[in-house]
RNA sequence: GCCGCGUUGGUCAAUCGGCUAAGACGCCUCCCUUUCACGGAGGAAUGACGGGUUCGACUCCCGUACGUGGUACCA
C-alpha cells in the first residue's frame, strides 16, 4: 500500500508572490490534487531579519485568488500544527544535538569577522569564494578542532555558536529527481552548511527536513535553485534516519526574463510594463508598491492556466484547461527541464480567450467594478447588454471601460478631424433632419434607426462613406467600438440627439 | 574560478531513431467589416557547433560553445 500523497508550499514571507512562486504552488496543488492527496501550506519564516509584516496574509490572498487552498495551513490549521517554522523553533535542536552526538555535525563558534577572515585569506584567482569545508574546518573554531571538552566548556561559558554539517569526503552523493533523472554531486565541493543558526533558529537545510519528516511530505517540489543544495538534504535525512521516508524530489525549471538573461524578477515587470507578481504588493518599508495581475485585469483561471502552460504540456494541442482538467492530466514528469521565458503577450491571448469563454452575466460582477471606478452608474441589465457588444475586443478587465465608456458618458470627441476633414453643408443638413426626424421610429431597435438614416441619406444623395464614420465619431469619440446603430439603440434618442448636436455645433 | 542544470523558429513548444520537424503567441499579406476588434485564408521564420554510434539522428554518446542556477548564521 501506497502512503498518501503530500506536498508542501513552503514560502518566506518577505514580500510579494511572483509567477515563479505562484507555478511552484500550482504544480504542487496539481500534483497532491491529480492523486488524491494533500497540499500543505507551510511558513518558512527562520529569518527574523527579512521578516515584512503583511506578507504572510498577502500569501493566504494569493492562495485564495487563485483558487488554490490549501489543506493545511497556519490559518487553518491541521495535525501538524504549527505550520509556522518559528513557532517550531524549539524542535530543531533536538534533532541538530542527534547529529552532532552521532558525529554528522559539530559546533562552530567562529565570529562573522573570522569567517570574513578565513574567506579573504584563502581568496585566489583559482578560488574566488573558499568555503567552509572538509579542508579547512580542522583550521577553524570548531568542535572538531578544539575538541568536545573544550567545546563544551565555550558553550557553558555562553560563546554563542552555530552547528554545521560535517559533509563526508570523497563521496558521491546520487538521486533521482523526478524532472531530472538521476542528478549526482560530489561532496568534497560541498560546504559545511550551517543548521542551526547562533539565535537557536534552524536554516532552510535543517528546518525543510525536519518539517518534511514530521509533516510527513511525500513529494517536494521547488525551484530549481535549490538543486545545488539537495546532497545537504539527502545527507540529512539519512543521518537523522529517515532514509525510507525522504519525499520524491521535483526541481522546478526556472521562469526568465523575456529578454535578456536571468530570472524574472520585479524590476523586469516594471520595466517591461506588465506584472510580476500575482496581486498588488506594497512594501510596508519603503511604501512602494508594484501592481500584481489581479489588479492588471486578469482572471484568476486565465492567470493558472498561463503559469500551467509555462513549463509543461500534455502532450496534445490543447492550450486552454480548466483547473479540473489540470488536475486530471498534470504530470509531473513531463515538466520541462529548461527554464522558459515568460512572453506577456500569451499571457494576454489567454485572459482575452477566458473573457471570451465567460457568459455575459458571469461577466457583470468582473466588469461592474471597473464602471464604477470611473464614476460613471449602470445597473446589470444594461451592463449585460454592453458586455454582449463589447467582450469580443477586451483582453483585460479594464478594456471594458477603454471599449464601452461611451454607453456610459457622453464621449470627448478624441478625433475630430475625421468629422471635419470633409464636412459640407449637405452634411450639416443631413444630420439635421435626421436628428429631427427621430421621433418617427416606432420601435426603437437598431435596424430600424440604421433603416431611418439610410432613407434620409438616399433622399439627400449621401453614402454610407460620407456619413457612417461622423457618426460613428459623434457617438464614440474615436474610430473604434461596435456597430453605431447598436450603440445609438442603447444610449437612446435623446442621448443621440445630444451628441449629433454638440458635434455640429 | 569551481560545481549543477539546460539548449527545436523572436517566444511557448510537439517529437521519445524514420521529418517533407505539429500547434499556439507575436509579425506580414489578403478576405470579412465603409470604424476598431473578432473571425476566416495564406505567408515568413526553427533542430547551437564539432565528432561519434546507427541502414537511418532533432532524437543516443562524447567534446566545445552559449545560457542559467549555486557557491551566506537568505530562503
């Protein structure tokens, strides 16, 4: 029998969810959801310094925007509790204290200045960042090399200390990553990572593999910037004795810039002008905030999909899949082993098709805030009526209002020339009459006032070109927007009539 | 520097030894629409390089180049 599937999220609060983030969360979810298990949420906050107030709530935002729950959480709670790394605190040292009475680790006592020291002595050319190793640790303030009295004594005597792993030498240290294939590290180029930090707080190496055991994770997926340290953890789960319950690895590829080179980060969005991360974030420190995708106008179901696709597909032509659909077909093997760069301009093709897909009714909740906004009133039988004739050209939640301002508010005449390059007299007149001339439409009805200007133009031996696009102009304000005899039947007679006659005039 | 990982059109990508190398985004042309979109029909554009292995290589192996990640008492 099978153990039941368990992943884990497990994110620092330092700030804002990116796409890279919010991809690890979904193909976590994808995977515990695709087996029937559990996706955990799990707060890795071991570093006080980097702590932001608000960050921790923004993930639980994100989670939810997202439509992406956990099972259990800090919030929520569970047969794990806590959930947050801090709150655990007084767990880890019992199993760094196992590590170190078994010979896999040791007390360091070395000062931040006589690590500067150490690093800048050994400093070459060959060798720009010396590390912490098997060849230099016996040169160091350790318990190795002062020997376990003598360590025993500084400890007694309050010389604050760190416990780092004792990496073996001359071993290779092999696994399978479920991405990857088989990934192999030598563990004489591996430094001796601390563990357990001077403040008593676990780092990330000890705190994931003790969480994981205790939490009982069976399946770790991460970015692929961990990779290089996953010999660390392999290590520790052997030498703490859990080596039948290691979880399956999974190395997520990376997401890039889309131009130049590197990991997307904040500054591309801002620079390339589109987001980064999912929701809005504002630094509680500096106050700056940076725009997420929510408030850019995407839906939340066009927003997974994106980040599904970024990375991964089926196999098949398909592009566009509800969540339910991920979750039956996600494949963890079939995640792509190179990073991809991210193209916002596949992101908007996606949002535009998920806009397409929503009825206009589903549509009205969405578009209504953005009427609003503007300080423009509607009520939703009228908005679904404009939804209907505009959703075709929006891409994002605010084009509603780019695309549908004039059934709102009488439009500013953005391009006037396109009326007054050739007006005329007999144009003047055209419109004239048939302004007047409106109170004899019966029913009100777009292909009867289409019906009624093309009687009058002929009577004034008009055509459609010389008269379709001034109106168009009257009633939009620019050369865009549905057809002008369906904008005309919602606005209504009066209404029309107004913009006919501020125009002329 | 060292180590890990990667490399199919501009971008996302299919292919798991038989390729005249899918599809999507973007771009271009035309049609539709006397607006702008949508839609429809076309088009340009790809296996980093060099060696092997093989009847046959985009697919397997080895080098090289390039990219990317790591090299913290950060995650």
């Amino acid at each position: 029998m099978t153990k039941k599937v368990r992943v884990r999220f497990a994110p620092s609060p330092t700030g804002g969810l990116h796409l890279g983030g919010v991809r690890t969360v979904l193909y976590n979810y994808l995977f515990a959801k695709h087996h029937g298990g559990d996706f955990v949420l799990r707060i890795e906050d071991t570093d006080q310094t980097r702590y932001v107030e608000g960050a921790e709530q923004y993930i639980y935002d994100c989670l939810s925007w997202c439509g992406l729950e956990p099972d259990e959480s800090p919030l929520k709670g569970g047969p794990h509790v806590p959930y947050r790394q801090s709150e655990r605190k007084a767990m880890y040292y019992q199993y760094a204290k196992q590590l170190v009475d078994a010979g896999y680790a040791y007390y360091a006592f070395d000062t931040p200045e006589e690590l500067d020291a150490m690093r800048a002595n050994l400093k070459t050319e060959a060798n720009p960042t010396p590390q912490y190793d098997g060849k230099i640790r016996m040169q160091m303030r350790n318990s190795l090399a002062l020997g376990m009295e003598e360590a025993q004594r500084l400890i007694d005597a309050g010389t604050p200390y760190v416990i780092r792993i004792k990496m073996p030498q001359n071993e290779q240290v092999v696994f399978t990553d479920m991405i990857r294939g088989e990934v192999h590290f030598d563990t004489n180029l591996v430094d001796d990572k601390v563990l357990l930090k001077a403040d008593g707080m676990p780092t990330y190496h000890l705190a994931v593999v003790v969480d994981d055991y205790l939490m009982q994770i069976t399946h770790a997926f991460r970015g692929e910037e961990w990779l290089q340290s996953a010999p660390v953890h392999i290590l520790l789960w052997q030498y703490l004795g859990w080596g039948d319950a290691m979880p399956q690895w999974a190395h997520l590829p990376l997401i890039l810039k889309p131009d130049g080179h590197g990991k997307l980060s904040k500054r591309d969005g801002e620079r390339l002008g589109f987001p980064v991360f999912a929701m809005n974030w504002k630094d509680p420190k500096t106050g700056e905030e940076t725009q997420g995708f929510r408030e850019r106008g995407f839906l939340p179901e066009a927003f997974i999909n994106i980040l599904a696709m970024l990375g991964w597909n089926d196999g098949t032509e398909q592009e566009i899949f509800t969540k339910e659909e991920l979750i039956a077909k996600f494949d963890i093997g079939r995640v792509h082993k190179g990073g991809a760069k991210f193209d916002y301009e596949k992101a908007k093709w996606y949002n535009h098709q998920y806009i397409q897909r929503k009825t206009d009714a589903e549509l009205i909740p969405l578009v209504k805030p953005y009427i609003i906004a503007q300080g423009a009133t509607t009520d939703d039988a009228y908005l679904e009526k404009v939804i209907a004739l505009i959703k075709e050209r929006c891409t994002l939640l605010p084009d509603f209002w780019e695309q549908g301002h004039f059934f709102f508010t009488t439009p500013e005449i953005k391009e006037l020339a396109a009326i007054t390059d050739k007006w005329n007299e007999q144009k003047k007149t055209f419109f004239e009459s048939w302004a007047a001339g409106l109170d004899g439409i019966t029913n009100w009805t777009h292909e009867a006032i289409e019906a009624s200007f093309n009687e009058v133009m002929a009577a004034q031996g008009l055509k459609k070109g010389d008269v379709l696009l001034p109106l168009r102009i009257m009633l939009v304000g620019g050369k865009y927007g549905p057809g002008v005899f369906q904008i005309a039947e919602m606005v209504g007679i009066e209404e029309l009539r107004t913009r006919i006659q501020s125009a002329i005039n």
